[in-house]
C-alpha cells in the first residue's frame, strides 16, 4: 500500500474514520449494480446478431433484440432502476478518481502482475466513466456532440406539412433500438472505436474488480483461491467479450433497407439527408415518408 493510500485510512484523515465502510461499499457498488447491469446489457445487445442470422422472430413479429429491449422497458419501476444505477455510478466513479489521486503508481519500480493489473484497473476504470457518460448522454439525454455523434435514439424530432414540429415521444412507439445502435457504430470508424475501446476498459474493470472484490471481502486468502478466482473472472470476461463481438458483428451488418415503414419514417426526419442517402439509396427523402402516419398511429 502507498503512503498516499495509507494517509486516506488514518483516522484523523477525512476518510480514516469511514475507510473500512467506505472502501466495501465501493467495492460492492462495482459489482451490483453497476456489473450486473453491464452483463445484462452486453448480453441484450448481443442479440442483435440474431437479426443478422434470422431476421424476425415469427412469433413476435419483431427482432430478437427488440423484443429483448421491449421487455427491459416494460419493466415496473424501470426509472427508480435507472436513479439507482446512476447513483451507484456516480458513486463508484467519485470514490474511484480519490483513490486514484491519492495513490501512487508503481510499476516502474516493481514490476509484477499484481502491480499491472493495479494500474490497469484505474486506467480502464477512467476510460470507462468517460465512455458512460458520453453514452449514456447521446444516448440516453440525446445530446448532439460535436455536431457529429449521432448515436442510438439521437433526435431533434421534424415538421409537419403544416410546419408545426412533432417531437421524439410522439414516436417513442416505433422500435428503434436495432436501426439507431446500428447507424451508431457504422456512422464512422471513430465512433466504432471508441465504443470498442470504451467497452473493452468497462469490461476489464469489472472482471479484474471482481477479483480483487473477492480478496476485499476475505473470500480468497490463499494464493491458490485466488489463482483459481482469477481462472473464472478471465473467462466471465472472454464471455462479456463475445458478446460484445456479436453486438458490435449485428449492428455493423445491419440493412438499413430492412426497417419498417415506420422506422424509416422516424430515421428520414431526425437524421441529415446525407445519412438517409448513404443508408437508404439516392433518392430517397423524408417527403416519401410523411410523419402525418406516425402522428396518426400515436394517438391510437
């Protein structure tokens, strides 16, 4: 342990009293929520290349990934989730950058795997908060960055003949998860790269945390026990990794050509003509897809 890290569990340090509390709950907070929720949500994106290798599920009429999505929102309490998820984030993440500053990095002088995998934890873990935030707002709070990021659900809504403006909620009942996470990654190799990098970081830092979790609780004492821990938190994290893979093979073999009316509807007013060119064909403008339809079928 550093001098740095020591001085934070000195009692008369602002952190001393509450060290024990404080460095379990973190510990805690990492693993549920935030991991759960990053497992459910790698494995519910992953069903996207189900659409790729099926198409429609003709049970349901809709994608597999979809029908996934529509069982997430369909769930009771689904904002408290949603609170409770951000406050554990922001609490992790808070806690996360104290240690990180109040410690000090030492692979240079001591150069052992537990030293690596130490750092490694705190760079993923700062590559990973930026990526969140930056999804979670395009994606979530439809922040336009850049003037450039277009990413999943991303809208300013569009007009009506009559010039009145219709917004994003009048068309929250066309599915739109698959098209949108799709235009996401293949808008630009940047985009695609970040998200590689982004959920790679994400996925390290929670299987390495997982790891070390075990030795924060006494779970793993001996060296063997945690040689053995560590066998099964490499292979949960090649598994998150897989399924990271068939999101990302899903969304970049996506045929924008395949949407519904509906959806392509929705894509030709909120996104540039330039895209609805590159993704749908020459020609083809939001005047062959009027949003008087999705006005209409809104209201029923």
């Amino acid at each position: 342990m550093s001098d740095s890290t020591v001085a934070l569990a000195e009692p008369n340090s602002a952190f001393g009293k509450y060290h024990f509390l404080l460095r379990r709950l973190h510990s805690l907070s990492g693993i549920i929520p935030i991991g759960l929720f990053v497992c459910v949500h790698l494995f519910t994106n992953a069903q996207m290349i189900l659409h790729t290798l099926f198409g429609v599920n003709p049970a349901t009429g809709e994608s597999y990934f979809q029908h996934e999505v529509n069982f997430i929102h369909a769930m009771p309490a689904l904002e408290l989730i949603e609170y409770a998820l951000w406050a554990s984030i922001a609490f992790h993440a808070v806690l996360g950058f104290v240690y990180i500053f109040n410690s000090k990095w030492n692979t240079t002088q001591y150069k052992y795997e537990a030293n690596y995998r130490y750092t490694m934890q705190r760079v993923t873990g700062i590559i990973a908060i930026i990526f969140i935030f930056f999804h979670i707002a395009t994606l979530r709070w439809r922040w336009d960055i850049g003037g450039f990021w277009y990413t999943p659900f991303w809208g300013h809504g569009g007009e009506l003949a009559d010039n009145s403006t219709i917004g994003m909620g009048d068309m929250k009942h066309v599915p739109m998860s698959l098209p949108y996470t799709a235009y996401a990654l293949q808008f630009h190799w940047v985009v695609l790269a970040f998200y590689v990098v982004g959920v790679l970081a994400a996925i390290f830092h929670w299987a390495n945390g997982l790891w070390t979790a075990a030795i924060t609780w006494g779970l793993t004492i001996t060296a063997a026990s945690q040689k053995r821990w560590g066998v099964v938190c490499w292979a949960l994290g090649i598994g998150l990794t897989f399924a990271m893979t068939a999101a990302l093979i899903g969304a970049m073999t996506y045929n924008f050509k395949d949407m519904t009316v509906d959806q392509k509807t929705v894509f030709t007013h909120v996104l540039p003509q330039d895209q609805v060119t590159r993704f749908l064909g020459e020609g083809v403008t939001k005047a062959d897809f009027p949003l008087e339809a999705i006005m209409e079928k809104a209201e029923h």
